[in-house]
C-alpha cells in the first residue's frame, strides 16, 4: 500500500524544483522505509536539477539525509522500525570483485531500491543518488541505512551522507593524511573545508586552504587550517611551496573539480606527494599534462569515490567522535530550512554563502 508524502521533485532541465505529492510504497525485499528528519542541500542536487547527471527526470532530490526506520522488508535482518540511520548512497553488495578482495569501499556493484517511488498521477520518479530525501519518507536498500548514536542532532548527522564525510574521507582515507604532514585543500565550500577538518583531526601540522572566496577561507580557519591562500590575489603554486618551505604540500585535496584547479594542485605538491581529487568534473572537461612531470614529480595521483569510506565504518566512527566534542559537524550547519525553501538555498550556495543549508522535516 503506497503512502502519501510531501517531497521536492526537480521536473525537467534547469527547471525550478517544486513541492509534490509523492507516493511511497511499503518496501520489497531488501528494502527500508525511512521517515527522513533532515537532509542537507548538497551540490550534486543541484547537477540534478541543472541536468548535469543524466536526463532521467523528474527526479526526487535530495540524499544527505538522516531519518528514522519506519519499516523493513520481510528478508531484512541487521535494521529494525526505531533504528536512527544516516543514509548512503553506497550501498556494497558484498560479492563483487572489490568486495571479494577485501575492499568493500571500491564496490562495484551498489544497489538501491528496486520500487520506484511516484508522482501522484503514477509517473515514475528518480531519486537523487539512489535516495530521494528531500521528502517526508523515503524507500531505500536496507544497505543504505546505517546506523548510529540516536542522541545526535539529525540535522548534522546527515551531512555525512554525502559532502561531509566526501571531504573527510579524502583526508583520511584516500589521502591518507598523517602525523606532521603539510595538506593543502583548493576549494573551501563543504566538501574542501570537511577535508580540512579532516586534516587537522589526522594530526597534520600545516593546512592550506585555498579559495577565490575570503568567506569561506575564514570559515576553514575555524576549521583547522593554519594558512588561507586568496586565489584571485595570489599565484597558488608559488604560495603553497612558499608556505611549506619551498618544496610543496605532502597531500594536495583538490576539492572544486575543473582541470585549472587540478592543475595547480598537481605543481603544489612536494615531490612524490598526493594529489586527491574529490571535485566532481564534468562530462566535457579534459585535462593536459606533460607526461614527463607526471613520470618525473613521482607519489601518487588518485581519486576519491564518496571519501573512500565504507558507511557502516566511518558513520558511527564519526559521529562518535562530535559527540565527544572532538569534532565540529555543528559548524557545517549555515542554516536550517523547510522543504519550501530549497529553491532559495540553491541560490545562497551558488553564491557561496553557506556550507549547508539543512532541511528538517
């Protein structure tokens, strides 16, 4: 039996997004019905509005989320009604290659629900990533729902969902950031300043942020970095080398995902250093290198899927350590909206005003 909901559905390319009813079925095998208490405003809803995804609209929008289980499937063992779950949009299969290697975070097979949710008129919805929680309720694989410490804000608890814990993994996971290292991180929105937050929680003894945005290299003072390189003002090569002794960062985050940005951060880093690119190109973006520096400057250049995290390790662990004060996820919440208010928080991202605007329902 389907059940009515409010939801936000973007219905066609760069078309405003609008507040429908949604029908929500009663999940399948393998599947949960969460009821969603608050989800953040992420970039990549905004690639799904403007089309840059793919042309699979309408889409329900809407994946950094955390909510409450309302019911399971009849085959679902490990997730009950009551459990507080943050939602995410990996969920591993567990038999595939990556899986089979130990390797659980590079799965190559991740599943979501098999039903479709709808419009009212029965016209089939895309949720965003696999999700869809800029809604009341939402159907979800049980894998995607991972629980954590009830006694957490959901309001922060669901930006590990997507941009927080992309940030933070790329520190931490992919970067592999330890004790003493020089980070630099280009591009300070959610995802860069979360790198950053993961940088210092890694013991790094300097951090660079870099931006085109004065505001948001304060905010990654805040946040832990101990130098701020103003892009517009400065050459970013030359400041993060004259900043970690002429030789160049240890880890380079390149946090915006345009092949200018990559390219800095490529020259801005030491000798058999890391590049990590968590940006997120576009279809059409290329990217031209001489071979020889990329033989030559040696380490590694990789990128991070989702920070290289597996949910169901890194989520509790996380939100473990903001419960102990350890970390600031609080400082990630610019402000806190109604569903009506998405349209508006789009446009105060794309200005660069906030790190997340958070939905609570």
């Amino acid at each position: 039996m389907s059940q009515k909901v409010r939801g936000v559905v973007a219905p066609g390319k760069g078309a405003p997004v609008r507040l429908e009813t949604i029908l929500v079925g009663d999940p399948g095998p393998g599947e949960a019905l969460v009821r969603v208490q608050a989800c953040g405003v992420c970039h990549t809803d905004l690639h799904y509005r403007q089309g840059g995804i793919n042309d699979e609209f309408p889409f329900l929008l809407g994946h950094e989320a955390a909510g409450v289980v309302e019911a399971v499937g009849p085959d679902v063992r490990d997730l009950e009604p009551g459990d507080f779950v943050i939602l995410n949009w990996r969920a591993v299969c567990g038999r595939c290659r990556a899986c089979r290697r130990g390797r659980p975070w590079y799965c190559f097979d991740t599943h979501n629900a098999a039903q479709k949710m709808t419009l009212a008129d029965g016209t089939p919805l895309s949720p965003a990533l696999g999700i869809g929680a800029f809604a009341e309720k939402t159907l979800v694989a049980a894998g995607q729902c991972t629980k954590v410490d009830p006694t957490a804000s959901a309001a922060v608890a669901g930006l590990l969902g997507c941009g927080v814990m992309a940030g933070f993994g790329a520190a931490l996971n992919t970067g592999n950031v330890s004790r003493g290292d020089s980070v630099a991180v280009i591009g300070c929105g959610g995802v860069g300043n979360a790198a950053v937050a993961g940088a210092r929680l890694a013991g790094a003894a300097k951090i660079i942020a870099v931006d085109i945005d004065d505001r948001k290299l304060t905010w990654a003072r805040g946040l832990g970095a101990t130098h701020t390189i103003n892009a517009r003002r400065h050459d970013v090569v030359e400041a993060v080398r004259e900043a970690t002794g002429g030789f160049g960062a240890d880890v380079v985050i390149e946090a915006v995902g345009r092949p200018e940005t990559y390219e800095q951060a490529f020259y801005s880093r030491d000798l058999a250093g890391t590049v990590v690119l968590v940006g997120v190109p576009t279809p059409d973006m290329r990217l031209d290198l001489p071979l020889l520096d990329v033989f030559g400057r040696g380490g590694a250049l990789k990128s991070s899927w989702y920070g290289d995290c597996l949910p169901e390790r890194d989520f509790p662990m996380l939100i473990d350590l903001y419960l102990q004060g350890r970390l600031d996820l609080d400082a990630f919440v610019s402000e806190t909206i109604t569903l009506d208010g998405i349209e508006e928080a789009f446009a105060r991202m794309e200005r660069g005003e906030v790190l997340r605007s958070v939905v609570l329902l």
